[in-house]
C-alpha cells in the first residue's frame, strides 16, 4: 500500500496477559513513585484531544508501570517508526567506530569513490560522518532519492553551498548515507549488522526494515518494531548503553549521541529548539528522544529515570509533547507513593476501553448487496469493488480488486475486524475495517492500517448504476485526499 507518501482488540494492564519472555519487568505506578490519578490524567486528555493516539508506554526505575493500545492497534503490532528510526541507525554508527571499521571523523566521499563522477567539491571533500549524524552536512535542501539513480551518487551530486558543521539541516539522504556506510564497511545491511548487537540482546523480534532500490537499508525511516520495543531501546540509553549487565552500546558514545551537537533555535517554549545529537532531539525539562512523523516518540528522561514510548498518527507532533510535560511531569516523585485502589481501578478500567472510535450508521441497504462495479483505469490500480452480505447479520464484505488481486474485507458498524487490503497499487497489508450507511446514498468504510500511522476514510457515494468513491487520509505529508474514483455496475477492465 502507497500510503500518502510512498487491525483486535487493545487493552492497557498493568500485568500484561501477553509474554514473549523478555518483556521488561511489570509495576504499579505508586511502587515506583508515580501517581495513577496523574497517569489517568494524561490518557484522558490525550484520548480527548487527539483522534489518532496509537499506544503508551509509561517505564519509571526499569519498570512498566502502565501500557495502553487504541484499538484496532494492539501490543503484538509492529509500528512504522518514521524518522525514529534514525536513532537506531546512528547506534549502528556507534558500533561500527567501536569495533574500528570506520571513525568520526572519516570523509563521506572516501566510502563511495564509484559514485564521485566528477572533482567532489572543497565542501563535499570537508563533509565527515560526524556531519551526517548531526545534520550538519552543509546541503541547503535534502538531495532526492528516487528509483532512477543511485541514492548514495543523488546525495553526493547534490549542491553543498555551506561549509559542513555550519548550517543544520533535517536531512533523511544524511541518515541513509549512515546506512549506507555501515553495509560498505561491514558487508551487511544495516538491520542484519543490529540485529546481534541490539535486537537480539534487547528481545526485539522480527523487526522490519526498508531498502532503497540499492538493496540497502533506508535508515532516516522505515523500521517497524513494536512498542515495547521502543521502551527497551530507551531504556538501554537510559542505563548509558548496559542491558542486562551487559555493554552493548559504549557509554561514551551514548553520552555523544544524547548531548546538544548541534544548535537548532533559540526558543525555549520548544522542543523542536534545544538542539541536536547524533541523530536525536533534544528536549525541554532535561530529556531527550528519538521521533518520528505522526506522533512516533522514544522520550528519555534521565533525571526523572524514566521513558515514555507513544506511537501515534496526530497532525501535530508538538501538542503530543506538551500533554506529556503538562500532564506527566507532576506525576513523578522521589518514593514510592500510597496505594490509590480507587484511581487505580479507574486508570485500568479507563484504559481497557481505549480505541480509535469506528464507523457508525445504519445497515447497508440490500439494493447495494450483490452488485460489482467496475472502476475506469486509474493511477491507483483499482479495477472494480463489490459488496455482499457478510459472514454474520449486520456485517457487509467489500471487496477491492487492485492490480488484478482481489481483497475481501468485513466490515460493520460500530466495531473493527481485522483483514488484508491493498490501496494505491501497493502490497497488501493488515488492516481494521469498519463500515456503515452514513446518508441515503453513502456509505462509509473506515481501513486502519494498524502497523502504520495511517487510517483511510473511504465514502462510496451511489447514484443509479453508479459510484464515486474517495478516499481521505487522518494524516498525510501532503494533502490527504488521496483519490476519487468512479466505478458503473458490470465487469471490471480486466474481465473484459
């Protein structure tokens, strides 16, 4: 699936019911110095001011002291990451110094001879890894990566008019030169390099990772673990680099990587102007983290001794951050806090019915029931969709037929089931359908895409033997309409 750039119930308990065997170890938030009325707090304003909040991991003194899934989204679902990926791939960075194969201070251009096609200039020569990881490499825009020229010749084609270290630029082509330079020193991707060295080590199970058209990790995005996962990850910055009394990052890179490398503003009311590290953020109130578009965050709060992991599809990445601070913060305390079974109760009550609210409407009318329509030749590679009755009264299955593959799914109102579909000509994914009538002519089937940010609003408008269907995105780098189409009763294209 192309999603606009380019699902099962949830619970949160404090004791989950789930175990991989290497989950990090389960508490009471008053145990660990935390009240649950200020937990409760938090998940209550955030489950009232954002209409896209994923999952929340609370972690104080190496414990979970609350978890919570917005349904379709569960604890087993991996989640794109975005640009929070690129935290895990300066680790990497750090790895490859400490076993010798490359250095801080080595030239960009020394990596990549084979895609220097002309006299690198003087400021392409000066740019070293350490400006890569900073996101200082001296670029005024991004360079492109696009599937016609190798992304590593894009990026050092591109124009440098700045002396690298003097001007900060968010830069993703920077991160997945870090990519690339770990796969040309090591001989292996990226995330097979990590996988001993991190994922094994901290319990992360199959995590996924892009690859360019290069075959080599995408770096700046594209991983997708769990999060949990995320927890972990913090959690091993937090102890400087030790998991299980085991070294498994350097200290002293930690310390390098979390420190303020770069100077990004000059506002203090903003987390976005405290500067930059080695491929991390840092933040208001002493912390730091990795993130990533839509809400993804690994927050570090080293004085507090604690990490917060939130997946999320939001609009706007900085609301997340102050309700963390505003709601959060007064919750912690030096000692451990007295029992509070009543705000307790609450919080768990409270956070077992967390969901992405449904579809709702009526039943479909059974004059739809039955009938194919077939969709003109689009960009999107939908050929044709058909509605039936489902498995169970109230239930409607509608099936797309995209590229030649078709996708059945069950929706109904009011609820989430789970399925596979494609949109946009991509691969299948999972996904959480839910479907009612919502006018005379209109009926509406919302599609989470539960591993990702993204939930797809799709209205099927009928008028006679015909139907327009749009589609809309909660969240989209650019607009989030995504496409209209128009489908008339009778064979698709492709059974012509």
């Amino acid at each position: 699936m192309k999603f606009p750039i380019t699902v099962a119930l949830a619970a949160m308990l404090l004791i989950p019911t789930v175990s991989r065997g290497k989950d990090l170890p389960r508490s009471t938030p008053e145990e660990q110095g935390i009240s649950s009325a200020a937990v409760l707090s938090f998940v209550e304003a955030a489950d009232s001011q954002f209409d896209s909040l994923h999952s929340f991991m609370l972690v104080r003194h190496g414990h979970v002291v609350a978890e919570g899934w917005w349904a379709p989204y569960h604890a087993e679902a991996r989640h794109s990451l975005y640009s929070l990926s690129k935290s895990f791939a300066s680790t990497a960075i750090g790895l490859a110094i400490e076993e010798g194969k490359l250095s801080l201070h080595d030239p960009v251009v020394k990596f990549f001879p084979e895609d220097l096609r002309a006299a690198p200039s003087d400021h392409l020569q000066a740019m070293r890894v350490s400006d890569l990881l900073r996101m200082a490499t001296g670029h005024q825009s991004e360079p492109p990566r696009t599937d016609s020229v190798p992304w590593t010749r894009s990026f050092l084609e591109h124009p440098v008019p700045f002396k690298p270290g003097t001007h900060f630029l968010y830069n993703t082509s920077a991160t997945y030169m870090q990519s690339a330079i770990v796969q040309k020193v090591t001989e292996v991707k990226l995330i097979d390099y990590l996988r001993p060295r991190l994922f094994d080590p901290l319990g992360i199970e199959n995590p996924q990772w892009e690859t360019s058209p290069q075959g080599i990790s995408t770096g700046g995005y594209g991983l997708s673990i769990r999060t949990e996962d995320i927890a972990r990850f913090g959690q091993l910055y937090l102890q400087k680099g030790k998991w299980n009394g085991q070294q498994l990052v350097p200290e002293k890179w930690i310390s390098e990587a979390t420190a303020r490398q770069t100077a990004t503003g000059s506002n203090p009311a903003s987390d976005w102007d405290q500067g930059y590290g080695y491929q991390f953020w840092r933040c208001r109130h002493g912390a730091f983290r990795g993130d990533g578009a839509f809400g993804q965050y690994c927050v570090v709060l080293p004085e507090l001794d604690a990490v917060i992991a939130i997946t999320s599809g939001v609009k706007n990445m900085p609301d997340v951050l102050n309700v963390v601070w505003d709601r959060l913060l007064p919750a912690f305390h030096a000692e451990p806090q007295a029992p509070n079974p009543e705000v307790a109760a609450k919080l768990k009550q409270t956070l077992a019915s967390l969901r992405i609210p449904p579809q709702t409407g009526a039943a479909m009318p059974p004059k739809i029931l039955g009938k194919q329509y077939a969709i003109a030749q689009n960009k999107h590679q939908l050929e044709a969709v058909r509605f039936e009755s489902g498995p169970a009264a109230g239930e409607v299955t509608i099936s797309l037929r995209c590229n030649g593959t078709e996708y059945p799914t069950v929706c109904r109102s009011g609820d989430w089931t789970r399925g596979r579909t494609a949109f946009s000509g991509g691969a299948s994914q999972p996904v959480a359908v839910s479907g009612a009538w919502t006018a005379d002519d209109t009926f509406t089937a919302q599609y989470c895409f539960y591993e990702t940010p993204f939930t797809a609003t799709v209205r099927f408008k009928f008028t006679g033997d015909e139907v327009l269907a749009d589609c809309q995105y909660n969240a989209s780098f650019g607009p989030a309409a995504d496409f209209k189409l128009r489908g008339t009763t009778g064979p698709s294209s492709s059974d012509k």
